[in-house]
C-alpha cells in the first residue's frame, strides 16, 4: 500500500532525525513540511538532508532550517491529465491542498500507474486467429494452429521436432517419460528452481538428485553434478533461471563422459543463447512453458523439443493417452491427456509470428536495468558474458553481503512505490516434499541467492523512463540505510 498523506508530514519545529525516521517509513524518499496550522510552507528529500550533513548540520537540526520552500504544489481539484503531465523523473510528488493551503493528498507516479512483476503482451494477431478458432469450430487439441506452432518454434529453436502440451509441468514429465526415466534412475537437478523441475523426475518414479547452483550465473553447478554422479545416474536436468542458460559445455562434457541424457528446462529462456546454440537445441529432450507470466505465452501451455525421432514419435503417442496412431482407440501405453487447444496453439502462433521483437525488447529491458544499477554496490546483478545471451524473463538481482538493507524489507518499500516483484524460489531442499532427497551436501549459494534475491518488473511494455524510476528507488533505498 502506498502512504496517506498524513504520514508524509512533519511539522517545521521537527528534527531532522524525525524528518528522517518519516522518509524512511514511507518509503517516498520526500516529506512535506507544514507549519502550526497544518499549512505547506516546505519540503525536505533525502538528497536535502544529505547535503546539510554535509555542510555540518545535525539530528537535531529543525526541518524549518533546511527545508525547500521553491516546490511544485497544486489544488485537491486539479484533474489527474494535468498531474500526470507534471510528474516526470525531476518532480515525482506533488501535494495537493485545500482552499486553505493545507495539504491533503499527494501525486506520484506509482499512485497512477503500478508496474507489475509480468503481464502477457496482446498485440499481434491473437484476437484474429482465436476468432478464427471460434468460427471454424476448430477449438480442440485438434487444428491447424497446433502444427503451425510446433513447426515454428522448432525451426526457430533449430530442432527437427516439437510437440505441444498444455503446460510446461507435462513438458517436463513427458520428456522424462518418453526417455524411458523412470524408477531406479536418477536424475541430476539444481536446487534453485521452480518445482516444477523435481516433480517431473518424482512423477516418472525416478529419484531426483538435488545439487548447489553456481554463485555467479545461479543455474546448476557443474563440480557438484560431476560429485553427484552415481552408477544410478540417468539423466541431468539443467535449467536455464531467470533467462540465463546455464553452462552447457561443461553439463554435455559430463553427459558424454559417463553415457547420460540431458533434458533441458528451458521454460524461462525462449531466445536465450549459449555460444552460438538456441535454448531448448542442446540437449536429448528440452522443453519450454507458455505460462501468462513467460516471454511469449499461449495462456497455460508448453512444449517439447526433440533431436530423436523414435523418441518423439513415442512422446505423441503418450500425450494423446498412450493410444495408437494408426489403431484408434488402442492404446499401446498407459498415457496422458496432455495435448495443446488450437484455441491456446493460435495465441502461441502470434506470438511466434512476433518472437523476435519479443526477444530483443527483453534484451533492451535487461540492458537498461544493467546500466540503471551497475553503480550499486550492494546489489549482484545478472552474470553477463560475451557468448552468452540472456533474455532476462525476469531481472532478477541479489542482495550482497555489504548491503544493509533486509530484502523483504526492500519488497515492502518498493511495494509502496507502487513496484511489485517477487522473491527468489525457495530452494529445493528447504521444502518438505523434497528432504527426502536431501544428501549429504550442503547448499550455501542457493541459501543466500534465495533468500536475498529479487525479481524486478520485467515486462515488454516498460519504459525507459520507468525503469529509471525503479531503480532511482532501490538506490534511494540503499542511500537512506546508510544515513
């Protein structure tokens, strides 16, 4: 919630350390200073207080001594097109008063406008071809659209097989499932990760084996997968978080030096490119999700990507409950209905038809994120390397150790600034479900990476100047810490 106006006032015989204790607890980095008649007659920043500091001034200094009386004020009546014209990166907060002088609300940005974590972006041709869906009858897992999207995201993954699913969850376990996974096998996965990742190897009967991330990409750790390893080892499941593929010259060494299969998670990471090679190509099986939060989305929905052709031939046949192609109504396997509408498939079409704006705009967003932050200290940004490209689904930073501020602390303050964002995963092992296949190992870089991480907005429709503002607000919060 962002602040009432009442707790953005302090009174001009006030003490700077009260003024401060006030900015901090609003979070807006401002207060507006009023006088025995609850009149406006200032206002102080952060960046005022700063600067008396540093011309001697002290706590007990008044706020009347200090305060900025050349400020932008309007009445209560002022309609919001002429605020929003008025608000900008240099006067974020406008008070608004009575007929009296006396302030009785506030403008800001935030308050009209809230930048959420994730939104899907609309604006192709989804309506056209869901309408076309709806007018043919073809609404069903059967349809053109459903073969056209596997078809283009298979040519644009550069794989020779694809099929479509109604979710990233059953991407995973299909894949596990037409490799032949199953109980008795192990399979390698990074603790740090949606659990999506470990339920799949759980849903196949198989045991999963959970190992440490890498402190400076967050994605699987090669050494403790090479430790992990056992005569039981089937497979090893790299997820490439947040974006970032993970490090797979070194997973495909290990896969070829003891006989094992990757199957690639790549649900985050749709454009992403490790050393020449697309997401979802480097790897026996790789799977994606179209969730509504993912890069391009078909509502809920998913895919697998395929380099055997015997395996992918087994994979349509188990999505469709295990039933014969050529035979109707024999069923070969004990299957799954985990097929794809033409209604979701059409979604997925257009926004195929736009993935490669899609791709760079989020590029964009992650290079002025990058640029915004990269003078603070306190924060670890996204690992950057020159072969690598990060597609940053969503910009995610952590927290160093030299950073005083709490993260859920930093969550509440940026939530009054109207910022939503989420916190890291939890890491596997914490949570009950997956103790059980808890090791003796220890899991220090997915602890603090989960609980000191952050993800930031990251949708394709934010603006320059809105991430300028998100991130004059993380480092306005990291100055007011250090006051």
């Amino acid at each position: 919630m962002t602040p009432t106006i009442d707790q953005l006032l302090v009174k001009k015989t006030d003490s700077l350390e009260t003024v401060l204790r006030t900015i901090d607890a609003s979070a807006q980095g401002i207060c507006f200073v009023v006088d025995e008649d609850q009149k406006l007659v200032g206002i102080l920043t952060d960046g005022d207080i700063r600067r008396a500091f540093m011309n001697r001034l002290t706590l007990s200094t008044a706020a009347v001594e200090v305060m900025n009386t050349n400020f932008t004020s309007r009445s209560i009546d002022t309609p919001r097109e002429e605020l929003l014209q008025l608000l900008d990166h240099r006067i974020r907060h406008i008070p608004l008063l009575n007929e009296t002088g006396q302030p009785v609300d506030y403008a800001c940005i935030h308050r009209y406008n809230r930048f959420p974590v994730s939104e899907p972006e609309l604006g192709g041709n989804e309506l056209e071809y869901v309408t076309n869906c709806i007018k043919t009858n073809w609404i069903s897992s059967a349809g053109k659209y459903v073969r056209d999207f596997e078809a283009m995201v298979a040519e644009y993954c550069n794989v020779p097989y694809a099929a479509a699913v109604s979710n990233g969850t059953v991407a995973l376990h299909l894949a596990l499932d037409a490799l032949g996974i199953g109980k008795g096998d192990e399979v390698i996965v990074p603790d740090l990760t949606f659990a999506a990742s470990i339920n799949a190897i759980i849903y196949c009967g198989a045991t999963p084996v959970i190992v440490d991330i890498d402190p400076t990409t967050w994605n699987i750790c090669p050494k403790a997968t090479k430790r992990a390893i056992t005569s039981k080892t089937k497979a090893i499941m790299p997820v490439h978080l947040y974006g970032l593929p993970a490090e797979m010259d070194a997973i495909r060494d290990l896969a070829k030096k003891h006989n094992l299969l990757i199957v690639e998670d790549a649900a985050e990471a749709i454009g992403s490119i490790y050393k020449g090679k697309k997401a979802g190509s480097m790897s026996d099986v790789a799977t994606f999700s179209f969730y509504g939060n993912k890069t391009i989305t078909t509502g809920e929905g998913g895919m697998v990507l395929f380099q055997d052709e015997e395996t992918y031939k087994k994979a349509i046949v188990l999505r469709d409950h295990g039933m014969d192609k050529n035979k109707r109504y024999w069923h070969n396997f004990v299957g799954y209905n985990y097929r794809l509408t033409n209604l979701q498939a059409a979604i997925g079409v257009a926004q195929m038809e736009r993935i490669d704006d899609i791709v760079a705009r989020k590029i964009e967003l992650g290079k002025l994120y990058n640029e915004g932050l990269k003078d603070i200290a306190e924060f670890q940004l996204p690992a950057s390397f020159k072969d690598v490209t990060n597609t940053y689904w969503l910009y995610t930073i952590v927290l160093n150790d030299n950073c005083e501020l709490d993260r859920d602390t930093l969550i509440g303050k940026l939530q009054q600034n109207g910022i939503e964002t989420r916190p890291v995963f939890y890491p596997l092992h914490a949570m009950p479900p997956y103790q059980q296949y808890v090791r003796d190992e220890e899991y220090p870089v997915a602890d603090r990476v989960s609980k000191r991480g952050i993800c930031l907005p990251s949708y394709l429709s934010l603006q320059p100047s809105e991430i300028e503002f998100i991130c004059g607000v993380l480092r306005k919060q990291v100055s007011l810490v250090k006051l």
